[in-house]
C-alpha cells in the first residue's frame, strides 16, 4: 500500500494544447498517457506535501494534481508556519 499523504495547494495553474511551448514547460505529465485530454485546456493545482511536527509543516515534496481530482476531495481551509 502506499503512504497517506497531507496535500495543501498553494497555487493553480493550466495550459492549452495548442501552445507551441507547452512541451517545453516541464510539466510531466504533458505525455502521460493517462492524462484527460477531452478538453483544450489542462487545469491543475499545484501542492505540497506537507509533515506535521509540533504545529509546524514540513514540506515532504511538491507536485501538482489534476483540477478535477482536487476539487472532488473533502477540502479544508489550513493556516500554516512552513518550517
């Protein structure tokens, strides 16, 4: 099984399939065959993973996630001290 993770999004972003730099914008996920590609436009949210230590979050990893699959989620507002 894998690991349970906390996410916390700090930003969003998206891009169109047409842009001619959108190959070079370092998304990984660009290619992934898995990727939904019924719409012009990728949106997702980008995340941190975030560690709970003593009231302190500890970034783990950052990544992004799709807009959809986010927005599905049981979401919270969380105020945080980065450590």
């Amino acid at each position: 099984m894998g690991e349970l993770c906390e996410l916390v999004a700090i930003s969003r972003g998206y891009f169109y399939e047409k842009w001619d730099f959108a190959a070079r914008l370092q998304i990984d996920e660009l290619n992934h065959k898995e990727r939904p590609r019924e719409s012009e436009k990728y949106e997702y949210y980008n995340v941190l993973w975030v560690e709970w230590r003593d009231g302190v979050a500890y970034r783990k990893a950052c990544g992004r996630v799709m807009k959809s699959a986010w927005e599905c989620q049981e979401l919270e507002w969380v105020d945080l001290v980065l450590g």
